[in-house]
C-alpha cells in the first residue's frame, strides 16, 4: 500500500483525445472529443459562451454511441446540427432570466438543466428530477464534471400527482417511463422508483418561494400527472412558462383525453399554447394545432410575451424528419384546417414539410417575374422554393419570407399573427426610402385570414403588388366549400370579392388575368 495520503496524490492525467467520424451525406466529418480520466468522452454543448467556449459538456460512456440511439442522436445533433433540441434551449434562453428558478422534469443525462444553469451563471437555480437510477447518475455526474453543484440539485425520482411508488418500463435513455406503451417494456425486470409532486417537493422549500419558474416536462406520457401535482405552483402565477412535450401517448385515445384536460386547465389558467412548424428548425411560435405530430408545445402564461422568432442558422438545420409529423390526407386536412380556422392560425406542419410546397411554383414565377426590372427591390412574402429568385433579373434586390426558414436570409414571419403588423418588421428588411418597388403574394393569400390587413400593410410599403387568389364560384356549397378545406385555404371569396378588397386598400389594379388554375392581379 502507498504511504501517500489520498489527498496528496495527484489527480489522474486524462487519457488522449479521441477521435470519431460521424457520417454527413455521402462524405463524413471527424470530430476530437476531450476525454475524463475514466474514459468517458466530453460533448462540448453547441451553445457557446461570449469567449466562443462551450457552455457546457457531457459525459458520455464511449459504447453509448453505437448502443443507444437516443444519445448517437443527441451527439450528432450537438455536433453537427447547432445542438439537441436547440429551438427549445433557445427558447429557454430568451425566457429566463436573473433570478427564475428552472424545473427540468424528465431531465435525462441534463441537457436542458445544463443549459438553464449556465444561461445566466450563478444567477438561476435548477431542479432536475430523473427517475431512472443509471440516468440520474450520469445527470448528477455531469453536474459535478461542469461544476455546477451550487446551481443544481438532482432528484433520483419521478414526478406525478401525488406521493408513490411505480415500475418503470425501460427503452432507450431518452425512452424510460412509468407507461409501459409504445416500445417500452418491463420485461428486464420491475424496477420500483419513488414519485413525488412538484407542490409537495416546493412545499418543503421557502427559499424558492418568490422565484419566477420556467418548467419543461418530458416524461414519455405522464405530462397531465405532473401538471395535477403543480397545480399550487401554477396557481400562484409564478410559472411563466411551461414547456412540455406533445410524444406519440397524446396519440393514444386512453391517453388523450388526459391530455385534453390538462390542455383546457392551462388554458382556464391563463396560457396560451404554442409549436415550431418544424421542432428542430424553430423560427416563429404559432398557435398550436392538436393533431400534427410530436415535439414540444410551449405553454406561456399571459404575462409573458413570445419573441418574434426564434431564429437558427440556416446553415446548421437539420433534415425534416416525416416520420415526426403525422401522416396528412384530406380528411385531416380538413380537420386541421377547421382548427386553424378557429384559432386564426397558421398550419405550419404543412409548409416545414419540402413535399407539401413547390408545386406550380415555376409556372408562378415565370409569370411574375416579367413585371420586375434590373435594379428593382422585391419582397417575396410566402417565398417557398423560391422559384421567382431564380428568374429575376441580373441586380434586382431580392428578399424572402416565409413561415419557416428557406434561405440563409429568408426573413422569418407569420403573417397570420399580430407581429407581422409591427412596423419595424414590415417591410421585413431595409429598403430604399423604406419601400419596395414590389410585393409578391404568390400562392398565398388563401392561407391568410385577414386578408384586408395585408393588403393595407403592402400599400404602405410598395410601390406594387403582384398577387394570386383561387376565386371560389359563386353561389359555392358545403361541398365546394370541404373541397377547399381539404386544400389548406381558409377563405371562399369570388374574384370580384378579392378585388374590391384590394381597391378598398388602395390599389389599382392595372391587369387582371386568370391563370390555369388561380386568378391573378397586378397592382399599382
């Protein structure tokens, strides 16, 4: 035995860097990954510090990589792909704030609560409850790698209603839960872990009690169970924000109507609910559609206002992935329309995913663009494939925007919320004198509820418009009528409907055509 006390001995060097190739396209991208001294790897966050360092690291154990499919998932999304769930840390990080404290329900390896803690050091207090005992293992042994042990606390338990004892039926790290649906199993064995409530845990914490709360919640089903136990802590409106995620159970029908419920009791609170089109790509909030697929749903209490956007390097987004979407076809469709109608909001499922957009776009564009000159500006509102770039001509100045991002200088906006009618978003970005030459409304419009707005709005800000419409006939029926919803439009005006709105707004209509499918206007 040495003769050396414990606490002389030097600290273990750590082992070499190692090196790993992670696949991109047809070519892969190599990767050095810092290493502790028991082997386990360093994933540097994707979020950075002002000095360009990562904000956070974690440990991953090497054979997790090739083993488990939720954490090669996570690595390659923090490598590659600007980080895991970036659309929803960026929302963590413009919600929080000196002072909040930040529960992480379901908090895995600590992803989310890492992100919290080192959002504002020193500054926020973190609750990280996980109820898998390897997982909370690794989750507190992050804390201790990234030193932020006065930051977070962990708690190895479940989260519920109320007080309990439950089995958890396993799946992928990521996968664990006290369900056993969709995958997971308890066929290793029954592993008993305790459940505790939010209020009952705050209950017992009177330095917490003045602390605004911003709370995720990612427990594979049991979501309802955890909003019942806070039902106290969201009656005392210190929850600003609420964060929780929409998984395949809300498509379980034993599961929905807990959901259901849970839904309504935030709403008679006081929350309103929103999605990204597409979860990985974030960009603008809009009104949540109940039936377009997993991802999370972002509950903000009334006192708490939304940015514009969210908005993502272009550059580092990752693919659309279908397979999170729920499969469309007419008659949901027209559900989803239905409930977009009554919420006066965007489907953004339908224009995040590329096969939904495209179609008929060259015909579009080819017939536009002989109207804009060299030199000109142009704004490209609801820009999609971006068919009218491609044949404008040499100098015109060119800008898109869109619901979801398109380009690298796509300018992002929904034109169906009240943002898109501040005026320093509209015009969407610095223009000579503040205003365009045109405004291109291209396939469009039968998208939009408030068409009168839009058109008053370009009047302000353009010399021209050039706009197209699918007239409804006149006299149409309900089945006309179900024909339309199936397409996605929300509107059934005639031609001379859609005129006189554009007249009443201000403009002349210089040419009215009709094209093979849609009418069209040019307007001065």
């Amino acid at each position: 035995m040495s003769d050396t006390p414990a606490a002389a001995r030097p600290a273990p060097a750590p082992p070499p860097p190692v090196e790993i190739d992670l696949p991109v396209g047809t070519e892969k991208r190599r990767f050095t990954l810092q290493r502790l001294p028991d082997g386990d790897w360093l994933l540097p966050s994707a979020t950075t510090l002002p000095d360009g360092r990562p904000r956070f690291h974690m440990p991953l154990p090497p054979r997790a990589m090739g083993t488990d499919q939720a954490i090669s998932y996570l690595a390659r999304h923090e490598l590659l792909n600007d980080g895991y769930e970036r659309g929803t840390r960026e929302v963590i990080d413009a919600h929080l704030r000196p002072g909040d404290l930040f529960l992480d329900i379901g908090a895995h390896w600590g992803t989310m609560a890492f992100a919290a803690a080192t959002r504002w050091p020193h500054n926020v207090r973190v609750m990280a409850f996980e109820a898998h005992p390897e997982n909370a293992a690794r989750l507190f042994k992050g804390v201790a790698v990234n030193k932020l042990q006065q930051q977070i606390e962990v708690f190895a338990c479940a989260v519920g209603a109320r007080t309990a004892l439950a089995p958890i039926a396993f799946n992928t790290t990521m996968g664990h839960g006290l369900l056993p649906t969709l995958g997971r199993s308890r066929a290793a064995g029954i592993l008993q872990v305790p459940v505790m409530a939010i209020d009952e845990i705050l209950s017992k914490r009177s330095d917490l009690d003045q602390r605004p709360v911003v709370v995720k919640i990612d427990v594979e089903g049991l979501e309802p169970e955890v909003i019942a136990g806070m039902a106290k802590l969201i009656a005392s409106g210190r929850v600003k924000l609420i964060i929780w995620e929409k998984g395949r159970d809300f498509f379980i029908a034993e599961s929905r109507k807990a959901y259901d419920g849970m839904v309504a009791e935030l709403t008679r609170a006081g929350y309103s609910h929103f999605s990204f089109p597409w979860q990985d790509w974030a960009g603008v909030l809009t009104p949540d559609l109940p039936d377009t697929g997993t991802y999370n749903v972002y509950s903000f209490s009334k006192t708490e206002v939304r940015l514009p956007h969210y908005q993502l390097r272009f550059a580092t987004l990752p693919s659309y992935n279908p397979g999170m979407h729920t499969r469309r076809d007419p008659a949901r469709d027209r559900l989803l329309t239905r409930q977009a109608l009554r919420q006066r909001a965007s489907d953004g499922a339908r224009w995040a995913d590329p096969a939904r957009i495209g179609e008929g776009a060259e015909t579009r564009a080819e017939i536009a663009a002989p109207h804009i000159g060299a030199g000109q500006m142009v704004l490209d509102l609801g820009c999609g494939v971006q068919a009218l770039r491609r044949r404008l001509p040499e100098g015109v100045r060119y800008t898109p925007a869109d619901l979801v991002p398109r380009s690298a200088d796509c300018y992002i906006t929904d034109l169906n919320q009240h943002f898109y009618y501040v005026d320093e978003l509209f015009p969407a970005a610095p223009t000579y004198e503040g205003r365009y030459d045109w405004i291109a409304a291209l396939e469009l419009c039968e998208f939009l509820h408030e068409l009168p707005r839009l058109f008053e709005r370009a009047r302000k800000s353009s010399a021209g418009f050039i706009v197209t419409y699918r007239a409804a006939p006149e006299g149409i029926d309900d089945a006309g009528r179900e024909a339309r919803r199936a397409q996605g439009w929300f509107s059934d005006h005639t031609a001379a409907e859609f005129e006189a709105m554009l007249v009443k707004a201000g403009w002349s209509v210089k040419e009215r055509k009709r094209g093979a499918d849609t009418d069209w206007w040019i307007c001065a």
